[in-house]
C-alpha cells in the first residue's frame, strides 16, 4: 500500500487534448451538469480526459460519499487507477493509498469508495448511502438497477455524476431514460451533444483524440465492421438486428478441399485445436481448426443433438466420440496425437473428463458481443471459412444465427438460443486466439 496522502492541490500534467476533451476535462465542476456523459468511439479520450477531472473532483465542496464505479473494482483499477497510480503517474507516488480488498481509497486529502455493478444485485452496495460524487466507468455496462439507485442516493446540492461509455443500442436505458428523457430543446437532434442543469452530454470520435497517429486509426476502423463499427468508430447507437452475420458471410467463406491451402493438415504447417460448445441436454458441438496464422480454416464438425437423436450422451461418450472423431482409439489412447481443446468455460464437468483422458484443455473467453465482433471482422476480411462438406451444420446454423429481439427490445445485444451451439464454439475460438492486431488486415 502507498504512503498516506499530502495535502496539496492535485497537479494537472496530461497529454495533449483535442479543443472537445480539454474543454471538458478542465472545466470546473461547479459548471457541470447534475449527469455529465462522454460517449462515443474507442480510443477516443474518453477515460483519459477524466483524470483531471477526478484530481478536480478531490478539491470540489460538495456533501456525501465520491464513488469510483465500474463492472468490478478490478476493471475500475485497470481502467482509471492504474493509470492515476503507475502508468502515468498522475497522482504522485506520495499522494494516494489504496485498498483493493475494502475499495478505500485516498487521493490527496479526499476519500473515496471503489465499488463494483457486475450484476443486478450490486445496487445493495448502495442503500442507505448519500453520494455527492460519482465517477463511472462503461456506464453501459451497468445494470439498470444499480445506475438508478446511484441517480437516487444522489441528494445534496452540487452532486455530480461522471460517465463514460462507448455507444450501445438505442433502447439501452442509458440511451432512452437517461439522455433521451433528460435531453434539453437545442440539443444535436442526432444526439451528439447537449448541455443542461441536469444532463451534458457529448459524443466523440477517434478525430477528438490529437495523440493517434493516422496509421493507427487506419488500422483500427479496420478491426470493426457493421453495426460494431456504426458503434464502435461512428459513435452511433444503433440497434442489432436480423441475422447476426448477414452482411459477413458470402460464396467465400465456404471453401472445397481443392481451394485448401497445400499442406495445411500436415503437421506444424498450422496451429491446431478443438473448439467445443458443451450441452447434454443441448447439443455439443465441435470444430476441427487449422489456423495459418492468417486464415482460420474449419476443417470439420462433429455435431450431436440429444433432442434430435432423442438420446442424452455422458461425459465419458462424448469424450469417447472426441478421440474417434480425431482417429484415436478410445481403449488405447495416444494424448500425444491430440490437438489442444477451446471449451466452453461452464462445462467443469467435461472439462475434468477431457483431463483425465490427457486432452490440453484452454477455458475459452466467453464475452458474446466481443466474440461476435471479431467472428463478424474475421468473416469480413475472408480469414475465417468453413470446409462446406465437412461442416454442413455450420453451413446452416452460421447463416440462421440471429439476434433474440425481446432481448434487443429491452436493449441488450443477445443471440436467440436456437442452433447457437456451433456459432458458440467458432466464437470461442476466435475471441480465445485472435488479437486484435489479426482483424486488421
């Protein structure tokens, strides 16, 4: 833990601001409105123009608690602490302590309260408190509840509210109940900005942020495409509808073993694994993939639907059914032979099964809408395909896999549960081992 506190006036020294960020970044919070958003693209200065409103925020007079928010109080650490404290070193090693365990945290001779809304039931951590300072982070990744309930413990007079967030869909809460219900006469019809007693907003883009160099935002907008990139580089909040990879999937993406790149099963020409969605009750589904380094190849499928089969397998089957599918001998194994295994991360089950049989097995990353980006960017940029007679059912389920729209009406992006297995295990995949830097070019 850091030295206590020193009390004197938080220094200012930050890298170059675009005229939309300084403005905000060093206006008093006096002049601020009750709710004040940043909204908009990534890498857009978001989070970094307010740190000097948090160094602001340590001297502004006002009653109550100041809370720091965000998903959990790691992600607040990584995103903003981290960055005050080390990388930047923002605050001044002598000037700040900080409890991770308790979310205590003095910076300078003000007190803070890290709190983390992962869930619906966070809002307890709220109850019976008042706050005059609230500083969020990805706002929209809130649950509703907790956002609300924060707004009402928000009494004294001068409270203020800070938030950040990309932009999400038009009936998100933020959007409809927040900026929409709050939003004064004169304000950007478009919803691009807008200032009041009770709500400023304002929406930025890559262009507000003077330290990236073009190449980088070149290489950027290109790692998003479609409505993640009407969101993600526009700063528009646009709603997710239809078949999810409608505008990604064309004749290309389904290749024949003659357009396979020469020697690409043998081994050490490509990095291989078993990606794997897990259901008993549900179907499990697999992919056998080749990965180049530049283009995912789904070599092929094994898919089995207990519903249509009308038949439950065991863990022990199915790992049975994995080692034949892969031209091994259950009843005399050989571990060495076996490429590794992406799982789904909720099947501890199979997991322990897999190990036992001497499978290497990697929980997958199961965050959906960033799985989807990068499928929808992989797919795009023709670097993920499928071998259209070995995966017939991929063929069929990647082209029905849509959005739940009673779950986009309440303004969350989510797939409909039906034939969602083997788009489930491509995703793994793709969200496990595709950086960033691989949907660029």
């Amino acid at each position: 833990m850091a030295t206590p506190a020193k009390s004197e006036a938080p220094p200012i020294k930050m890298r170059r601001f675009g005229p939309r960020a300084a403005e905000f970044a060093y206006r008093a919070p006096a002049q601020d409105a009750r709710i004040n958003l940043v909204v908009g693209a990534v890498r857009s200065a978001k989070t970094w123009a307010s740190f000097p409103k948090i160094l602001q925020l340590c001297q502004y007079d006002v009653g109550g608690l100041r809370l720091l928010t965000g998903v959990t109080k790691q992600t607040v650490y990584d995103n903003i602490l981290r960055d005050l404290f080390e990388l930047a070193d923002l605050a001044g090693s002598g000037n700040y302590s900080y409890n991770r365990q308790t979310g205590d945290l003095r910076l300078f001779d003000a007190e803070w309260v890290v709190i983390g809304a992962k869930d619906e039931g966070s809002e307890k951590f709220l109850r019976g408190k008042t706050v005059g300072i609230a500083v969020c982070d990805e706002v929209t990744l809130m649950p509703r509840s907790f956002f609300m309930m924060l707004l009402s413990r928000m009494s004294p007079d001068g409270a203020r509210l800070y938030g950040t967030t990309n932009t999400d869909s038009p009936e998100h809460f933020v959007k409809r109940e927040v900026i929409d219900n709050l939003a004064v006469e004169g304000s950007d019809k478009g919803y691009r900005y807008g200032l009041g007693r009770d709500l400023w907003f304002e929406t930025w883009t890559m262009d507000d942020n003077p330290s990236l160099g073009e190449d980088y935002k070149r290489f950027i907008r290109r790692s998003y495409v479609g409505m993640f990139y009407a969101r993600y580089i526009l700063g528009q909040w646009v709603m997710a509808e239809g078949a999810i990879y409608r505008d990604c999937i064309t004749d290309s993406t389904w290749y024949g073993n003659e357009d396979r790149p020469k020697g690409l099963l043998n081994a050490g020409h490509a990095e291989r694994w078993i990606t794997v969605d897990y259901g008993t009750a549900n179907a499990l589904a697999a992919i056998d993939v080749y990965d180049d380094g530049t283009t995912v190849w789904c070599e092929r499928e094994y898919y089995w639907d207990s519903r249509v089969r009308g038949r439950q397998k065991t863990d022990r089957e199915y790992a049975d059914d994995l080692i034949t599918w892969l031209g091994g001998n259950p009843q005399n194994p050989d571990p060495s032979r076996w490429p590794g295994v992406i799982l789904d991360p909720s099947a501890a089950s199979f997991k322990a099964e897999l190990l036992g049989r001497g499978f290497f097995v990697q929980n997958a990353k199961n965050n959906v809408a960033d799985g989807i980006r990068r499928v929808s960017t992989m797919l795009s940029r023709n670097r993920l395909r499928f071998n259209r007679a070995n995966c017939p059912e991929c063929f069929k389920y990647m082209q029905s896999y849509i959005w739940d729209d009673r779950r986009v009406a309440a303004g969350e992006d989510k797939p409909k549960k039906v034939g969602d297995h083997l788009p489930d295990a491509a995703r793994y995949y793709t969200e496990t081992r595709i950086g960033d830097w691989r949907l660029s070019f």
